[in-house]
C-alpha cells in the first residue's frame, strides 16, 4: 500500500497517526502542512474539512484520525492496535474516544484563536481553560485505567494499540501547557512505557522532518 | 443480550445510541439521568467519566456512544451500520467522527457552563459560539456528502447506518438553537430520509421516557 501522510509536528491528532503506522511497520511519505502559518486552508490534499491529519492510501484520501487508525487495523491487521474480544474492542475505543471526544477537540488551535480573537479571552484565563480540559479528562482516563483491570504496561495489557496511539500525544500536549497530571500515576506510567518504543520516540514532535 | 441504556433526552450522544438499538431492532431498559439536574455525578452507572450514554451490556459497562455503536456492530451485526470494504467504513467512521470530534464536544453542556461561568461569556455570544461550531462543522460534512461520492439516500448508500445515527440528533440540536442550515441540502435530505424511519421518530428526544 503506497501510503501519503500530511501532519504537522506539533499535530497531535497527526502523532497518532505517525505511532500508529510505526507501531505496525508501514513506511509513508511525509508531507508536512504548516498550522500555524494556514496552510491547510483550501489545502488539496486535505478535503473540505481543512483539519490534519488526512492519509492518502493507494491514492484515496482517509481523514479523521480514528478513523483513518481503524482503516489501517482492517488492512493491515499486523500487529493488532485493537485486540479480537469485543468488550475489550470496547474499552480501547471509549479511552481513546475519551481523549479524542472530550479533551482534544477542546484544546485545538482553531478554538483557542475562537476564545482569544471572537470572546476576547486574555492568555491566562485561555490557558486555564486548557489546562482544566486535559487535567479533568486525563483523570478519567487515569481513573479507568486503575480501575477496570484491563491495563498492563500499556492501556491494554502488555501490547501497544490504538488507546496508547492517542493517550501519548495528550499527555505531550499536556505537558507543553504545564497542566498538573504528574500525579495520574496510570498516564504518566503508560506514557514513559510508551515513549521508551521507538514507535513513540521517532515519531516524537521534535524527531518530524517539520519539526522547528 | 440483555441491555440497559443510561441516557437523557435531550443528549445527542444518548440519541446515536437509542438510534442504533432501533435500526438493529434490540430492545434494551431505558434509565433516565438527568444531566441539568446534574444525576450523572458520583451516578454509579456511568463510571469515572460521569457522561452519558452508558450501556451495560449483560453486566459489563460500556461508554463513549461512537464505542456503543462499534460494539453493538460487533456482537448484533444485522442490519450492518457499516459497509463490508475499508474505505468505505472509513468514509462512514470519518463522518461519524466530523460531528462526533469537531461539532458536539464544543457545544455540550458542561462547556456552554464554563463559558458562562467561569470565562463570563454573555448569554447572546455563547449562542453565537453555539451556532459556529455547528454551522461550520455541518457544511463540511454536507461538502463530503456531494464531492465523495458514496451518498444515496442516507449518508452511505440507500440503507441508514453509522454515519446517520450521528448526523441526526446533532441537526435536530443546531434547529433548537436556531442555526443556520437550511441550505446544507445534502444534511438535510439525509436529516429528513431518516426522520422518516420508526428507528429515528420514535428515539426522538420528544418521544422517549424522560421527555419534558
């Protein structure tokens, strides 16, 4: 499968995707799209959406990042980022969703420049609502992790999969803004079990050919 | 499957799940939690998250509606709500995941409360945030339901599905905040197609238990 992937270093929604397609072994072409500066607006290879990520596969565009995750387990079933039981489908999916449903979408750029340049919003009353957002949804997450006795070194057991793939971004996102979650031992834990695969680590913000 | 539904009947996310159970023709026990009220918090039925919906599906948990939806597809596979070939389960999902990522998380309750409360938004620019998300996040979703080629009388082809399930509780939230979409023709043509089916008119918010 000839694969196209635009992201943005800093994209965490675009790291999900990058952990994902290292994580099973599959090679992309990178094509860097630069947020801050606009380039997605009526960006071709982006769709009417203008949101990154989007992957091209055999030609065909896939957007949104959890889906296009899904698209890659259906094709290229090894290894498996979802594990075969349905309950436990389930879990995955719902602390991923956790964070892909309730924190990201909040704490995107398109919406902290809605806050700053339409409500007026000074920086440090925006930074609160950042911080409140991912401090309060990462302790859910921390709180499911720790209490329903599927996590092992990872989310799921002692395998990476597609929870870990959208758990990581969030908390180097949470980190960058100086949210308190040092505390959320389950994150922090699967985070540094995470960041110590080369699957987190070479995809990593700062290891991007966009990276600044 | 013996099947419990916690939900409320305005939330949209319960909607999708309500939706789902009737197009797949499973009856499941309705249990109201009133979400202005504040029910779901500290409510044992809906884990750490404390949003709804929550189904138990013989005695185990399950949240996050999009995560609902997978399993139920999973366990109670006729009729499908997603097609047989990846990219266009893709093509579903990514819809699913334009209004479920993109439009619903910044217009629920919890964030319209923090404007109002903590950021002091007043009422008229909180309805304006309200109707931006939405407005913006629907004419995306009707410009992929022309360009990409897979619509028919539903969001996929001429049988509701995934993608339906989500579009219609979160149209039927942007006319009762009196949003701008009359002229998305293609959302709302999908919108009306399935408002015509017992498994949409009868999951009405108006049509359920807990309706006010």
């Amino acid at each position: 499968m000839n694969l196209q992937l635009y992201s943005y270093f800093r994209s965490s929604a675009s790291w999900r995707v990058r952990a994902a397609l290292a994580l099973k072994g599959l090679p992309c072409d990178y094509q860097a799209v630069h947020l801050v500066k606009g380039e997605q607006l009526g960006h071709q290879g982006l769709g009417p959406a203008q949101l990154l990520p989007a992957l091209w596969a055999d030609g065909q565009r896939i957007t949104q990042s959890l889906a296009i995750l899904e698209f890659l387990e259906e094709t290229q079933p090894q290894p498996p980022l979802l594990p075969a039981e349905p309950l436990a489908r389930a879990y995955v999916r719902s602390l991923a969703l956790d964070i892909a449903c309730e924190i990201h979408p909040l704490n995107n750029l398109r919406v902290l420049k809605y806050l700053k340049n339409e409500l007026g919003v000074a920086e440090e009353a925006k930074n609160a609502w950042y911080r409140h957002w991912v401090e309060q949804g990462l302790a859910t997450v921390n709180a499911r992790l720790l209490s329903e006795g599927r996590m092992g070194r990872f989310c799921l057991g002692d395998q990476p999969g597609l929870a870990d793939c959208v758990l990581v971004p969030q908390v180097f996102n949470a980190q960058r803004f100086e949210a308190r979650i040092g505390h959320l031992e389950a994150v922090m834990r699967v985070f540094e079990a995470c960041m110590a695969l080369p699957a987190f680590a070479d995809t990593h913000p700062s290891r991007v050919p966009d990276a600044e």
